[in-house]
C-alpha cells in the first residue's frame, strides 16, 4: 500500500484509492488493534472513501494537525491517547468534526459528564461491515449546504465476491489468516 508519511511523527498513514471517491471524503480510522484497523480501513478504501489510519489516539492528533478530515472513526480504549482523550482534544480545540466511535467499552459516564463529546454515532463491537457502512453514509452529508440529505455508496464499490466478502477485506482477513 502507498502510504504518506507525517513529518511530525514520522508514521505512515495509507492513502491508496482504489476508485475515484464521491465529493472527495477524507476518514481517518484510529484503532490500536491492527486487524481492525486495516479491515476497516480496506472496506472505507473499497467503498471509494480516501482513508488514512493510526494505531493511537496521539498518532490520531498529530495527523488532525496536518490534514483535514470529513470524519474520524476511532476506537475509545487506546495506549497513549484514548478516543475520549481524542474527543476532548477534538472540542478544546475547537475542531468541528464528526465522530464515529467503534468501540466495545463506550465510556458512557464520561459522556454523561459531557455531554458535548457524544460522538456522532456509536458502534459497538464485534459490529457488521455494513453497519459501518450504513454509519459513515448516515454522519457524511451529501452537500453541506442541504443537511438531511445522505449520498449513496459510491457507483465504483466491489461486487461480493462468491465467499460474501468484498476483495479488500478478502485481502485483509487473508493476511491475517497465518497469525491465530
């Protein structure tokens, strides 16, 4: 996969588009698993979404610096900066960006506490492709200026193939497939 490389952190981040996306949608995928976070980051890519990945919250942040994002999809249970942290990072700044958080331990009393770090949707893990799928079509807006109005996947996603996987994810759990 090509990546890009952030001066500040000198990590990689993938920016391989497989097809021309919709509008030109940017999503950044944090997730210390790596499994997860490359699935994730090869169904967005298939759907024709450009993506950029971090392992942490603190690799999140730095790329939130140079690049601007469309959504952040991050997990909430992270080494050095969880997505809570991320979250509240995010509203000091003054970042208007919506939020995904996939995660299996939502922090629900945090976000009782504050309330203005509720993400825009949560998904809860183990979750289908297809929720968040379903999930990033409902938070991106087609237009800014015509809120309430969701664009469709993009005309170039992947046909299934015969095992009922999308080629990327085939890609993704197959290189995985010798670690268990």
């Amino acid at each position: 996969m090509k990546g890009k490389t952030i001066p500040a952190c000198g990590r990689s981040f993938s920016a391989l588009l497989p097809c021309k996306p919709i509008l030109h949608r940017r999503i950044l995928v944090v997730d210390d698993e790596p499994l997860i976070r490359k699935l994730n980051s090869e169904v967005l890519l298939d759907a024709g979404y450009q993506v950029d990945a971090a392992e942490d919250g603190a690799v999140a942040w730095a790329a939130l610096q140079l690049f601007d994002y469309d959504l952040l999809i991050t997990d909430n249970n992270m080494p050095n900066v969880s997505g809570i942290e991320l979250l509240q990072k995010l509203h000091a700044g003054g970042v208007a960006l919506p939020v995904i958080m996939a995660t299996g331990t939502p922090p629900a009393e945090e976000f009782s506490q504050a309330p203005w770090l509720q993400p825009a949707v949560i998904l809860l893990k183990p979750y289908a492709i297809a929720q968040l799928l379903d999930a990033v079509q409902k938070v991106l807006p087609l237009l800014a200026d015509e809120p309430g109005r969701f664009f469709p996947l993009p005309a170039c996603q992947p046909q299934l193939s015969a095992a009922g996987m999308w080629p990327g994810v085939r890609n993704v759990l197959n290189g995985f497939a010798g670690l268990g």
